[in-house]
C-alpha cells in the first residue's frame, strides 16, 4: 500500500478520518494527489464542509492541508496517544462550494 484515506460523509458535511502515505514515499506529492482526489468526491457528494484533525507536530501534514484551504477551528485535547502520554489535535475546516446544478 502507497496510501490510502479514509472518508465519512453525512448529509452536507465530510470528516476525513485517515490520510495516509508510507514513510518511504513521504515528500513525492502523493499526499497532495490523494487530498485533491478526496476534495473532487466530496464535491461531487455535494459536501459544503469538510473536517479533520491533525497533530500539531505533524508539519508536512499541517502544510499540505493549509495550502489546500483548510482553516482552524479548534484544539481537541489530548486526542492522540503518544509514547509518553498524549497530544492535543487540531481540528480544521474547509468550507466547499459544490456546484448547484441537480
């Protein structure tokens, strides 16, 4: 497995669950390949808003998503376990205008 991600949808709005990209493959662009694919299928579902949480440390995560519109919206404390204990997520948004013709 390259990647992979997971997405839940319900009425209007999407959470991505998982985006995911093997350690080896990290910093190629697949990252960016697999968000655009999810933006263009929640688009299609006609989701007006999109949600996820990433790790504050996770830099290159927190980048790719900022690039792609995604606002923040909130902390989640302590949502992530750690080795040593656990760490807060932010929460982020993105607002989408899916197109009107039914």
């Amino acid at each position: 497995v390259m990647a992979y991600a997971i997405v839940s949808t319900a009425a209007s709005e999407g959470h991505i669950l998982n985006l995911c990209v093997a350690a080896q493959l990290q910093g190629r662009g697949y990252g960016q390949e697999l968000l655009d694919y999810i933006l263009e299928y929640v688009m299609d579902k006609r989701i007006r808003r999109l949600f996820l949480e990433v790790r504050p440390t996770n830099k290159p995560a927190l980048s790719l998503y900022e690039k792609a519109g995604f606002t923040h919206l909130g902390v989640r404390k302590n949502y992530y376990k750690t080795f040593d204990g656990r760490e807060d997520a932010l929460v982020l948004v993105r607002e989408l205008e899916p197109e009107t013709d039914f």
